[in-house]
C-alpha cells in the first residue's frame, strides 16, 4: 500500500508559536526561567533603545551567571520540542526540573529582528547570531543559526540580547510595569518563601527598564511581595477610625495539600486577607482614586483574587473557588499544582484533566471552608466587615438624606402651583406627581372625570382601575384600566386592550402620529380644538384604532386644567 509520513510546515510552526504569546512582556517570563534552570542566581534585565540604525529599536538584554549553554544543546534552545525536564550541570548532576515542558518558551525571541546569545560553559565560549527571524519565517523559510566556538577562561553563565522585538513596540517595558511584572507572572515572584522553601533566597535581579536614568539596575529580591501580618482591629483604629479594615491582613498556608480524591498529587495554598491600604504599602502600581493614571496601573479587582499556578507561577485567576460577594478584591491567594497541563503559551491550565481541575477546586473549597472561614482571624474580619458596611449603609443613607433635603428644598422654593378651592397644587415633575395631582382633582373637583376609580395601584401595571356605570353594583359594571404618564410618548408601555384613558401632564404627540402599545398593536393620535369657549370644553385627544370597537381617551393635564378650570401654574411667591 503507498503511505506517507504527516509533515509539517516549520516556517509556518516557528511562526504562529511566536506571535502565540498575548503579553510581549512575557519575554521576561520566559528569559528568568531559563536562567532559573541553569541554576543563576544573578540575573541582569535591562531593555532599552537603540537609535544607531536610524530608528528606534527595542533591545531586551538578559544576562545570567547560571551554568551556560552546551553547543549540542543550541539546538535545544533554538529548535522546537526539544525541552529536557531535568537540568544538570557539567559533572551530570541533577541542578533541577525545568520549568518549561514544550521548548515553546524561547520562541517568544523570535518575533523581533535578530537575536544573539553568548555563552560561557566548560571553558567554552560560544556566540550564535539568529538573523531575521521574523522576516525569513514570514516569507516561508526556516533562519540559520550561525556559530563559533572558542575557548575561554571566564566564568560561565549566558546573554541573549534580543534586537527590534515586538516591532519597537515600547508600550509595557516601562521600569516599574517590569518591575510589576516580574513579582505577579515569573518564576522570581514565587510565594514558595511562604511555605518555608528558602532554595532561591539568594537569587537577585538587577533590572534597568525603560526610564530607569541609574548606570545599574534596581535590585529585586526574589520572592512574591505580602505585607506585614496585622490582625488587631483595635490597633488599627489609629489608623484608620472609619474603616480599619483597610490596613488589615490576616495568612493562611497550606503545603502539600493532598487532592481530594488524589491522593498521589499535592498542591500549595496560600491565602492572604488584604486591606487595600495594606495593599498600596507594597504595590506602588494600584490606581489612587481621584490621581492621574500612570502607565501599567491597574484597578484590585483587576489583579487580586484566588490565582492557580504552576512552579509557583500565577497562570489564571479562579476567584469563585473562594468569592463570597465581592469580598475577593480583599483575598491575595495562589494554589499551586504541578500536575496542571498549560497550554503552550502559558496562558492557562486548559490542557488539564478534567479530574485534576475538579480534584483542585474541592480541596481548596474545603481548606477554605473548613480550615479558614472557621478560624478567629477570618471571624474577626467578617464580623469587623459587617460593622462598617452597616455604618456606610447608615453614613450613605444621612448623607443621601442630607442631599435630598437640600435638594428638595430648592425644588420646593421654585415650584410652580395652582390653587382649586384653597387647595394648593403642585406642578408634576414625574409621574408619581401626575398619581398626586390626580387624586387630589378627584377629591375636590370628581366632575372633571367621567368615571369612578375603585382601585389604586401604581407599583406594577396599570394604575387606576375604574367604572363609568355609577348605577350598577360593582359586580355587574363594566370595567377598564386609566394609565397615568408624565408624558406620553409614541411607545406605550402597556396593552391598549383594556384601557379607558390616559391620564398624561403633557405630550409632544401631534396630530395624526401614531402610537404603539408593548404588543405592537397602533393607535393613532387625533387632536380636536374645542368647538366653542365654555368651561366644558376642552381640547379632545383621543387615540383611534381601525380595528377596535372603542377608542381612548388621552387627558392632557397642563391643557385640560387651564381650559377646564382656567388654572395656570406658576411660581410660588414670598407669601405662599
């Protein structure tokens, strides 16, 4: 039988994986685990521009004192799938298990111009130049890796210098967005300090972004920030009287948490309650309300929440494990379990099982509930929580009253009234005011309207529930709706169906326009001048159907008063 081995199309491979990576800054991400698996514990990132060549180019540079590179292993770096879990050092001792799983990492490099590496190992100095990637890829061909090797003396360790990446896209590589980026996505930002694992203590990272204006960069020392643990409320009412939670912060630490269900794997559970002033003591790049916005800032509900991680690196937030309302902007917490499956970018855990990922959620669902909702810190901070949303409630609502007073008073000195039988009207401002104007007509004058209500009811539906047959026993007369409107507009909100009238302070209806109910069904607006001045007459507007045995009529107030009653509404003076 003929037969064939599937291909595949390199160019296009290297290609996709590189432009694959949603963040540029991951660069960084992948650079720092590289030089954690060599075993660095120097690592010097400096990105900056590079105007020799006529054009701003963006150059990243990371330089490590980790083990090096051998020549066979190049092609491990360069290449694709080549990645090796477990890293040794010149003697074939074990260092540690890699970080990466696919070889994808490093082809974040070759989305820029060009890409240089040096590297020092056994007294071997090698320097690679990997020219044009991202062009030569794009026309379907496959770069060359050219290299020379010679020896040295000088101590081991590894630069790559990655030229016009991103396109010279500068945005992102500001000092401090690197900075942040560097303690929440990379393996330097680890909590694993916070499980007593110390192996890394020691490991520095010199960092120049761009804008740092020092000759050095800025030394990171490694591990994820937290603040201080501080759980006694009194003490921070010194702070803060109103709200002290807002300087509270309360750990919880899990290690080797065996999966329910698995008992073979383990996870890591960190969990932190922050206050957001606790939390700017330690992130400058937390927005300030009312400040200006400064490149890289980010909103708490942005960033903070219950994140799953894999060597102890953040991958996705899962904030329903633990959220109880909106209470998870408080919550700092990571879970880490090496038996997540990312996806090649890194971007989340969706090559997972789904038994791990449920496995996963049950646990920390049950440490949470069971090993810290109970617990004297976690009461307290409910309990103190609950406190001040009731004296915000209360200060909101004598506020809000306040503001209604005030306002409501200056209404009140403006108003436009009108006086029937020395009762004092007021001009409606919204449809409530059109129920009161109404009711208070119906209790002075009942022979403006031909009808009869026998039921009130504005919370839902229709408002006024009437009869025009004033001789017969409410069982036997029939019966229709009356809707009160501010303004009536050309959608109606109801069914024309069983409606008598409508009772409107105004419209801007003209004649002729028509008028749809929520059904759909049409109505169409007729307006009659009155045939001769008396004060039974009035402007007539009525809604005409085509189909429809009865028509509607619509009672404008602000021209049925002043025709009917010759009533104009003005402003109060001094002396009402």
């Amino acid at each position: 039988m003929p037969s064939f081995k599937p291909s595949v199309n390199e160019a296009r491979e290297f290609l996709e994986i590189s432009s694959d990576f949603g963040n540029p800054k991951e660069i960084i991400r992948e650079a720092i685990s590289n030089s954690f698996d060599a075993g660095a514990d120097k690592i010097d990132i400096s990105v900056f521009i590079d105007k020799s060549s006529g054009e701003d180019e963006l150059v990243v540079t990371i330089k490590d004192n980790g083990e090096g590179i051998q020549e066979e292993q190049l092609k491990e770096f360069f290449g694709l799938g080549f990645s090796n879990r477990v890293i040794t050092d010149a003697l074939g001792n074990k260092i540690s298990d890699a970080i990466g799983e696919k070889g994808h990492g490093t082809k974040v490099y070759f989305n820029s111009k060009c890409i240089e590496l040096e590297t020092v190992r056994d007294g071997k100095h090698i320097k690679a130049v990997f020219d044009s990637p991202k062009k030569i890829l794009r026309g379907g061909q496959i770069p060359e890796v050219k290299y020379d090797v010679t020896p040295t003396s000088a101590p081991h360790g590894t630069t790559v210098t990655v030229h016009g990446y991103n396109d010279n896209i500068q945005s992102g590589f500001g000092h401090e967005e690197l900075k942040d980026y560097i303690y929440w996505c990379t393996k330097f930002g680890s909590f694993e300090l916070e499980l007593g694992i110390t192996k890394f203590k020691d490991v520095t990272i010199w960092l120049q972004g761009l804008g740092w204006k020092e000759s050095v960069g800025e030394p990171l020392k490694f591990g994820h920030l937290f603040p201080e643990v501080v759980t006694d409320v009194r003490s921070l009412r010194s702070k803060d009287k109103i709200s002290p939670l807002d300087y509270y912060v309360a750990r919880w630490v899990f290690p080797n948490e065996p999966l329910i269900g698995m008992p073979g794997a383990k996870l890591d559970f960190v969990f932190y309650i922050e206050g957001d002033e606790a939390k700017r003591t330690y992130n400058k790049m937390i927005h300030k309300p009312y400040d200006y916005w400064r490149p890289g800032q980010y909103l708490v509900q942005d960033r903070y929440g219950l994140w799953l991680c894999k060597d102890s690196i953040p991958i996705e937030r899962r904030n329903s494990l633990v959220a109880e309302r909106s209470e998870w902007t408080k919550y700092h917490a990571f879970v880490n379990c090496q038996e997540f499956r990312l996806t090649a970018n890194r971007r989340d855990v969706g090559n997972t099982p789904p038994q791990v990922i449920k496995a996963t959620e049950e646990t920390v669902k049950d440490l949470f509930e069971r090993r810290i909702k109970p617990s004297t810190e976690f009461q307290k901070y409910r309990e103190e929580l609950e406190k001040e949303e009731r004296e915000r409630a209360i200060e909101k609502t004598t506020e809000r009253e306040e503001w209604e007073f005030d306002r409501r008073s200056k209404l009140a000195a403006t108003a436009k009234v009108a006086r029937v039988d020395n009762i004092e009207l007021h001009e409606p401002r919204q449809e409530s005011g059109v129920f009161s104007l109404v009711l208070q007509l119906l209790a002075v004058k009942p022979e403006l309207f031909d009808f009869k209500v026998i039921d009130y009811d504005s919370s839902m539906g229709y408002d006024l529930l009437v009869t025009k047959d004033y001789a017969l026993e409410l069982e036997r007369a029939s019966k229709r709706f009356v809707e009160l409107k501010f303004e009536l507009k050309r959608d109606f909100n109801h069914t024309f169906k069983k409606l008598a009238e409508i009772i409107c302070w105004d419209t801007k209806l003209s004649n002729e326009d028509d008028v749809h109910d929520i059904a759909g069904a049409k109505r169409t607006m007729k307006i009659t001048p009155p045939e001769k001045e008396t004060s039974n007459c009035h402007t007539k507007y009525m809604l005409i159907s085509d189909t429809e045995p009865h028509n509607i009529e619509v009672i404008v107030l602000k021209d049925f008063l002043r025709e009917r009653l010759g009533l104009e509404f003005r402003p109060r003076t001094r002396d009402s």
